[in-house]
C-alpha cells in the first residue's frame, strides 16, 4: 500500500489537484487473471455520509490530474475511489513501448470493471455511484448495458460513444480500421505524438480545457510520477472501440437501460463525437444530458471554474434527484 503522497498530513495551504490527502490510500486490485490494477481509495468524508463515487478515467489517463475534483466531492460528503485501467498509468503496458496504449478487446477492460466494481459495491457504503469520462464512459455504459454492473446512478462526462471525425459513420470507419490493424502489428501506435513536444503540448490543451493551471496539474504529476505518462493509441485500440461503439448502436441496446443516467457532453469536443452523444441520450430512457458549447473543451470537469463549477452543480442536483443518501459513516 501507498500512502498520501509525500505527506503524512495535510499541510496548511494543502493544493487537493497537486497532493493526495494524509488518508489517501493507494494499493491494487487483482483482477481475475492476476493482472495487478492500481487502485485509489482517497479516504472517508467527515460524517454525514452522501454514499460513495468510483471515478474511471479515460484513456491515456491517470487518476492523479482528477484528484481536485476527488476533493470536492470527499468535501460533499461522498468517499471517493478511483482506479487505473488494464495497461495505462501505473497498471502496466500492453502495447509496443513505453507509451502506447492497447487492448486486445475492450471486453477486458468490461471483466476488469465488472469485478473491481464487485470489490467497491462491498467495501464502501451504498448509494453507490459510477463517474466516467471519455472512454470510461463507453466501458461504464458497456457494462451497465451487459449487467456487468448495476451502479445505482450513472454520470458520464465526454463519454466515447463515437470518434471523430463525427461526420463519418462507425459502420464505416471500422471496416477502414480493421483493414489498417491488418496491415502491421496491432499494438504500434496509430499517430505520433513525439516529433516537437512543445507544439503537441499546445495541441493538446486546445483539446483538453481552457483552464491552463488545470492542464498543468497533469505535467506536475507527470514530472512527479513519470510512469504514468502515456501517448498514442494502437491501431488495435482503435479497432476494438469501433467494434465496442457499434455494439452500443444496435437497435434496443440502450433502450433496456433502466439505470438512472447524467451525460454531460460539449458540443465543440474534437476526440469524441457530439451527435453520437445527443444520439444515445434520446434512446436511454432514464437520461439527462447537460450540454455545452465553445466554452467547453474534453474535459470538462477540468476546465475553468465558471464551466466546472457549472458541471458540478448539475451532477450534484441530479444525485440529489436520483440516489438520496442512505449510508452511514461506518463504526
């Protein structure tokens, strides 16, 4: 186990994006193949207790540039977890490289999700809800859909429901990448990323968020826990969540959804799709989607205060709506 990063308390001016609090608890999980998963328990809220959050990451992600919006929802009440997925951040590699992620089929990644949130339902107290972003909301959705997992409310920011270019249909862009994956290895990386770091470290934020202090959370930890630092996706990553995505388009697959649902989506987010969100919110019965323009990039509970501190509010009232608290601190 690890504990609170390099503090054995909170220290007077505590930064919660920069530092895990003195209670924090980092260890692993052991899926069912023994594959090891990172695992973060960020401690228990000071009582009353609003019930508990597992927040997944996307992909490429760590959950150490989360860890501010972790804090405020400890400070609400709610005890907050977090983990890795398979194969990035610090739970190992699968593709080619240090910085490649890979996955041999995102159905991997449902078993891992449907087993550690087995561990998290029976170690934290009810209500329990899922917190997913970009392509942890495919694999949230994915496993609700399949009964993998039955969180008592679903939120999803930016949730990877399809990929840009939007325009073009999944149906069409899978045949396009499975014959690519073909070519060649399926675990090589299908961009690069690495040829002028500064210019792709500018790129990259106009993809992410406004909010330059919040983008820089993530090159701190980087700096400070340099293994956690991913890039490109493989050509087989590619493959696999095309195949995932077409899965959730299928006629009824949706519909059956009876869990409670938040989207929040921006319309200007250039990695995922914008109209294959708009398009699952119609079709799930118990949705509601909170939408955003230009004011919002990706990441939208990273982005300034004005935008973030509106997404908060709306998850906040929509768990207020859907799960009211019935924990108790434990003994």
């Amino acid at each position: 186990m690890l504990h609170g990063q390099d503090a054995l308390s909170d220290p007077p001016g505590f930064d919660a994006a920069r530092a895990l609090p003195a209670d924090a608890v980092e260890g692993e999980w052991r899926a069912a193949d023994g594959a090891a998963i990172r695992l973060l328990d960020y401690g228990a809220p000071a009582a009353p207790l609003r019930g508990s959050i597992l927040f997944l990451p996307g992909r490429g992600d760590a959950y150490e540039k989360w860890l501010e919006t972790l804090a405020h929802w400890r400070a609400a009440g709610w005890h907050c977890a977090s983990a890795d997925w398979r194969g990035q951040a610090l739970s190992g590699r699968l593709g080619l490289g240090d910085l490649t992620g890979h996955i041999d089929d995102f159905a991997i990644w449902v078993d891992d999700l449907a087993g550690l949130w087995a561990a998290f339902c029976a170690s934290h107290p009810a209500p329990h809800v899922l917190v997913a972003h970009s392509m942890a909301g495919h694999l949230a959705l994915r496993a609700v859909v399949e009964e993998r997992v039955r969180p008592d409310a679903l939120v999803m920011t930016a949730p990877m429901l399809g990929i840009n270019p939007a325009w073009v249909p999944s149906r069409v862009l899978h045949p396009i990448a499975r014959v690519i994956t073909a070519l060649g290895d399926p675990r090589r990386p299908a961009w690069r990323g690495d040829e002028k770091p500064e210019l792709v470290h500018m790129a990259r934020q106009m993809l992410l968020t406004h909010d330059s202090r919040r983008y820089g959370d993530e090159e701190f930890w980087r700096s400070r826990r340099p293994l956690i630092r991913m890039g490109a996706a493989s050509w087989g990553w590619v493959e696999r969540a095309l195949a995932s995505i077409r899965r959730l388009e299928r006629p009824g697959v949706l519909e059956a959804v009876d869990t409670p649902v938040l989207m929040l989506a921006t319309r200007a987010d250039r990695l995922v799709s914008w109209p294959a969100i708009a398009r699952a919110a119609r079709r799930l019965p118990h949705c509601e989607l909170v939408a955003y323009g230009p004011e919002a990039r990706h990441e939208i509970l990273r982005e300034v205060d004005a935008v973030r501190d509106h997404a908060l509010g709306a998850i906040a009232a929509f768990l207020d709506r859907t799960v009211p608290a019935r924990g108790r601190p434990a003994a």
